[in-house]
C-alpha cells in the first residue's frame, strides 16, 4: 500500500498535466493570433514580443509537465514543449541574423553582346 500514491495527489497531477497541456498549445497558438491582430491594427512590428509570450508560455508548460510528467497529458506537453522551444531556438537566430545584414543594392550588369 506504502507504493500507491494518494488519491489526491493523483487528481492533482491529473489537473497540472492537463494545464501543461493547454500552456504547451496555448503557447503555439497565442504568438500568432497577437502578432496577426497586431499587424492588422497597429503596422506594429511585434516579433519580440510574440517572442517572449511564446517562450514564457513554453517554458511554464515545461515545468508543469515536468512535476506532473507521469501523466499522459504531461507527457504529451513536455513533448510538444521542447521540440517547439528546440525548433524555434534553431531557426529564431538565423533568421534574425539575416534581416540584420544590410541589403546590398543590386547592380545592373551590362550585358555584352557578341559580334
């Protein structure tokens, strides 16, 4: 009996894997609705702050699955919250770094005809 854990804390992780849930996909979700709303309204650059919403949320669902990683919803969050951090780590720099570079202008090359 001493392995089983309590009937409470049992419905507790149940909940905390299913806010990890809802804080993995609201965290996919709400970025994008605030950038398009933004953009609609305000001509706003907001790619910080859809930025920061987006790795606050994450990170929040990561935690919460990680306390409560024995339930399935749980899991389900740790997963869908770590690729999503992975693929936006791997992609946010290098997009950055090449909106940062000045454009060159282009230059018109002559053609040369053959005679």
């Amino acid at each position: 009996m001493a392995d089983s854990p309590p009937q409470n804390l049992d419905a507790a992780n149940q909940r905390l894997g299913w806010v990890a849930l809802s804080l993995s996909v609201a965290g996919l979700v709400v970025p994008v609705l605030v950038a398009l709303v933004c953009k609609l309204v305000s001509e706003k650059d907001v790619l910080n702050l859809c930025l920061a919403l987006f790795a606050v949320l994450e990170v929040a669902a990561l935690g919460c699955g990680i306390v409560a990683r024995r339930v399935p919803a749980a899991k389900a969050a740790l997963i869908i919250s770590i690729l999503s951090l992975v693929f936006v780590g791997l992609v946010t720099p290098s997009s950055t770094s090449r909106s940062e570079r000045p454009h060159l202008e282009q230059q018109s090359i002559p053609n040369e005809v053959a005679k």
